[in-house]
C-alpha cells in the first residue's frame, strides 16, 4: 500500500532499503540533491535527467519523475517502478532500492569535454582555472580526488579538483607553472577563455575517511593546497564536528596564495584551525607568523599523533619526510596516513 501524500509543505523522508538510510526531500527539491547534501552518495552523472546513471527503484511511496530523456529511463522501467532520482520529485514518503556510493571504486570514470570558463591569475606561477561542463554533464567525485587533462600528443597532465562535489557545475584547478612543461606554459602564455580541453576522470584514493571521528591534520605544500581546499570545503558542508588543524607551507608570502580564504575558515569554525608556515620569509613578506619547514611545524605542535589522522599533499620530498616522522616520532599509525604527492616531471605533471 503506498502511503498518502501528505499536505502542506513539509519534507518527505526517504528511506534506502538495502542500507536502511534515510534523509528528507524538502518540497520542490529532487531526491538526488537531497540526499548528496545529506552525505549520501547516490551515482549520478548528468543531473538534469540525460544520462541515466542516477536510476533507481521507488519501492513504495508516490513521486513524480520530471522531465527526462526517454532514452534514459524506458516506458518500461516506469512500469517496474524505476525513476530518475536526478529529476525525481517524492510526492509522498518513499522507499527506494538503489546503489549508494561508499567507496572510489563506485564512482565511474568519464572522459568529457570541457570549456576554461575562467582564468585567474593566484600568484606569479599559480593559475586558477575553471573548466565548465558541458550543460548535461555533471562529474561525481570525491573531495580530494583529481583529473586528467588529456593533450592532443596523447600525454595527460593531472590536476587535483579544488571546489567541493557539491559545487560541480564547474572544476576549478591550482596549475603551477613549472620550468619547460610543456602544458603549463600554454597555460600561461597562449590558453584562453572559452578554449576547450578534453578530462578523465576523476582519479585517486587521497579523500576524507568519513568513518573515523579522530582529529585530523591536514598539511599541504605549495598547490597542494587545491585537493585540501576541496576536503574542508566538504567537511563544513556536511557541519562536521571534527577538529580539523590544516598547516599550510610555501616558500614566500605570494606562496599562500588563498591564505585570506583559509582564515576565513578558521573565523567560521571553532572545530577549525590554520597555521600558515613559510621556509624562505622575503623581507618584503614582513612574515610575523611561524617558519620552517611546515612538516616540523606539525610535530612541534602535536608531539603525539597517535590519535589522529593526517591528509598530506605537495611535493614528495615533503610527503615523504612527513610520513616518516609523524609515524616514527609523534606516533601517528601508518594506517593513518594518506597523502597525494605532486611529481613535476616535464613529461608526467600532477600538480
């Protein structure tokens, strides 16, 4: 028996059969939506009812399906109950029988195109670009995860994704130029808006482990900082309650290159701190803040890491000596560790 709509304008709550989760569809809003800003990730791929990655049983409850594609959901499927979560509308409390995303094995790979919708200069060698989707195509990623910008020689360049996966009508990416790369140096001199590029992905375990509720260390060098920025900005959309401590370290002032962006952070969450670190302080910099090597700056802090988790990102050098002391002196478990290194070789850039 399916459950009677109810009146008013109150939510709806949906319950996933084979998990037993639940969230709540507010009035006009669509079951897919709902349930991403409730940290439940179903697959989905267009959002806008195209592609049909998104499709789902509606096991009882009443809904209504919206607009779609009749290539993406069958007369059929309809028959049987399938709908569309993307554009899928609960008119009624529902229970549905779908597939949730819980690790990055789930999340489909897709190569796509892409438009540079804008490009900012951050620093001297640090270009923020954003690449927008085509109108029915949206990425499901994880934060933290990057892509592959695919050349026309065939070489890929792999860049971290720095928004957060709720905000996925555009990729935004850190490029660093780096001395001879060939792709960096067209994004410095010769690309420009509204050119259009081809990805794949996304790529790559470095995300936020959301099973644990242990105080985590987040430490990014350079632009490592771009798949850090993803991960906090998912972490204070979904309200998270874990201290979060992010040590953020550059050459120079200019090196800090969103530094007014990570204040805010720590402004607007007491559970949030950040602690900037430079190792060569110019003396226009009138640096007053903490300097050295941003990896000891951690240790100096936290001489016990034992029950933390640590989120690692920049060149391997730091990846590397931090992974070593953090486990062998402040006794963090290497299980504990995750890190992204960034290899800036001219032939293989992830940056």
């Amino acid at each position: 028996m399916h459950p009677k709509p109810r009146g008013g304008h109150s939510p709806h709550r949906i319950t996933i059969e084979s998990s037993g989760h639940q969230f709540d569809v507010e009035p006009g809003n669509t079951i897919l939506r709902a349930a991403l800003d409730a940290n439940i990730n179903l697959p989905y791929g267009c959002r806008n009812g195209a592609c049909g990655a998104c499709k789902g049983r509606i096991v009882s409850g009443q809904v209504d399906r919206g607009d779609y594609a009749a290539g993406a959901l069958s007369d059929a499927e309809v028959a049987r109950g399938y709908a569309l979560f993307c554009c899928a509308r609960p008119l009624s409390d529902l229970t549905i029988a779908c597939r949730e995303v819980d690790t990055v094995r789930d999340i489909q790979v897709r190569t796509l195109p892409c438009r540079v919708q804008k490009m900012a200069l951050l620093a001297p060698d640090v270009m923020q670009l954003q690449l927008k989707l085509p109108a029915s195509e949206r990425l499901q990623f994880l934060a933290g995860q990057y892509i592959d910008i695919l050349l026309r020689d065939g070489r890929r360049r792999s860049f971290s994704i720095a928004n957060a996966p709720q905000d996925d009508e555009c990729l935004e990416l850190h490029v660093r130029r780096v001395p001879d790369g060939h792709f960096t140096r067209h994004v410095f001199e010769t690309m420009q808006e509204r050119d259009i590029l081809r990805i794949d992905g996304p790529h790559g375990s470095f995300f936020l482990r959301e099973d644990s509720a242990k105080p985590v260390i987040l430490l990014a060098g350079g632009t490592g900082f771009a798949p850090i920025k993803s991960l906090v900005e998912h972490a204070c959309h979904q309200g998270t309650t874990r201290p979060m401590v992010l040590y953020w370290g550059a050459r120079d002032r200019a090196g800090l290159y969103m530094h007014a962006l990570a204040e805010s952070w720590a402004a607007g969450h007491t559970a949030f701190r950040y602690v900037p670190v430079l190792s060569e302080a110019q003396p226009a910099d009138d640096w007053r803040g903490r300097s050295g090597w941003v990896h000891q700056a951690v240790i100096d802090d936290f001489p016990d890491l034992s029950g933390h988790q640590a989120y690692a990102c920049g060149a391997p050098a730091m990846i590397d000596a931090a992974r070593h002391d953090f486990v062998t002196r402040s006794g963090l478990k290497e299980e504990d560790f995750f890190a992204d290194a960034f290899t800036f070789a001219v032939e293989s850039v992830k940056t």
